[in-house]
C-alpha cells in the first residue's frame, strides 16, 4: 500500500515540479505587486506588518499569483527514509494570510517497526509535518536590496498536521498535531557561473521555531515525553534557476531526543 502512494506522490512531484511556489527572490521576478503597496510605483526594499492589501500584494509577488494550484512540490531524504510533498493548493485569506493544502507521503528503510515508526515520525517533523497538511501564514517582514542579490522575510504561521494510515503511515492509528510559530528565510547572491549567465547561485538560510500540540499516538509515533513540546530546525542551502537543495543541520527541542537527530537533505523544483 505505501509503494503505491510513494509511486503516486512521485507522480505529483514529477507534474508539479516545475510549479509555482515560493522560490527566493529573483532580479527578473515580477515585481508589479510589490510595486503597489509604495504607491509611486516602485518596489520597497522594506515591509514590516502590512495591512491587508499590502499583505495581499506581497503574497502575489512571493508566490506569483493570489491562488495557485499544484504548487510548491519536494523531495526530503534522511539516513534511511524519505518522503514527497505536493502542495495541491494555496490562496489568499482575508488578504492578510495565505492558506495552503498540501500531502506527503513517506516511506523508510529502517530495520524494526519501532525504529521505522520514529525515523518516518521524524521525517515528517523535520520536513512539513504530516501525510496531510494545512498551513496558514503572514508575511510580517520583508527586506530587499535594489538588485535583489540580498533578501529578508519572515513569516508567523499556523499549522496542522494529519497522519492518516490510509495514506501509508506506519502506525495504524491517527496521529494529529498543530503548531505555532515563526520563520526566517535569508538568500544572498553569489558571482554568476559565466557572463553570459543571469541567474546566480544563491545561498540560503532558513530558521524555523514552533511550538507543537500533538495527540498521544503522535508523541508516541516521535518517542517522546511531552505532546507539547518546542522545536526548532536551522536549513542551509542553494538556489540555482529551477534548482534548490537544502540540507537540515542543526534541531533544537525541549525534548532532548529530538536535539541535533538527524541530518535530512531535500530537493525541490522552483520557477
């Protein structure tokens, strides 16, 4: 049951990958809602708390569009497991927010049930959360410089996550959480490969710190001794025209197994 979710959310991946989603910020990107929330026609370097319509005009700009279906896609891989998400769709709400559905689908190599059941637990922790996921977030601050080779935003979000066993979780029971919590995305231009190439490899850092509330199948699930717990995770990476990779390199918890686990890579398709 689970390969043939893992072949179908590969699928997914494989039509979406090329989808829109946010993707970091590019000096050819379009800058025409941006340009709205100055009012003299020129793209602000600096965002803080925009009101809705601004929240709005943001929003289109970092995912090219006010709704997108089939959006951000990815690939994560651990030590021993990996999983695939699709977003299937994503808009504005109430101006101020963007609300976004995505699945994922996971699978792992790890030698005993119980050991297969943290490795996957965590892989979807580290990654974006659960099989199913709904996730709300505000654009808080944004910084930018004239040629975009340096960039700032940060995001509040509220998310809740589903694993179901229909869609090939390893436990046979429900498992749910919801988090709290904020985001920082940072990216910086390197030197172009050639002169005649516009797109620079960029590198990027992200940090993101929630405050979580699961259900006792999903503390047991991640083995741990709180459904309540705080965590946070430091991602680095590269940004290369449809390209990026990143790497998670550091986790902080309340809960000390969770603290530095594992080290999981990604890949995702952007435009």
């Amino acid at each position: 049951m689970k390969t043939r979710l893992l072949i179908v959310g590969t699928l997914l991946f494989t039509v979406q990958f090329f989808g829109q989603g946010f993707s970091g910020f590019r000096v050819d990107k379009d800058t025409t809602d941006l340009a709205k929330i100055s009012g003299n026609g020129q793209s602000p370097n600096f965002v803080i708390f925009p009101n809705a319509n601004n929240s709005l005009n943001l929003l289109k700009f970092l995912y090219g569009s006010q709704n997108n279906f089939l959006g951000q896609a990815g690939v994560t891989l651990g030590s021993n497991s990996g999983a695939v998400y699709t977003e299937l769709g994503g808009g504005s709400f109430l101006k101020l927010f963007r609300l976004s559905l995505g699945v994922m689908v996971s699978n792992t190599n790890a030698d005993t049930t119980e050991e297969e059941q943290v490795t996957e637990a965590y892989q979807k922790l580290v990654s974006y959360g659960g099989n199913t996921v709904l996730n709300i977030e505000y654009p808080w601050l944004f910084y930018k410089n004239d040629d975009y080779n340096f960039n700032l935003l940060s995001r509040f979000f509220l998310k809740g996550t589903a694993d179901l066993p229909a869609m090939g979780s390893t436990t046979d029971d429900w498992a749910g959480s919801g988090s709290v919590g904020m985001n920082f995305y940072i990216d910086a231009e390197t030197i172009p490969l050639s002169s005649t190439d516009k797109d620079a490899i960029k590198i990027f850092f992200d940090s993101n710190t929630s405050y979580i509330i699961g259900t006792d199948v999903y503390q047991k699930n991640l083995a741990i001794n709180d459904s309540k717990f705080l965590f946070s995770q430091l991602t680095a990476g590269l940004v290369y025209k449809s390209l990026k990779i990143s790497f998670v390199f550091a986790t902080f918890s309340s809960e000390p197994s969770l603290r530095n686990n594992k080290t999981v890579a990604g890949i995702q398709g952007v435009r």
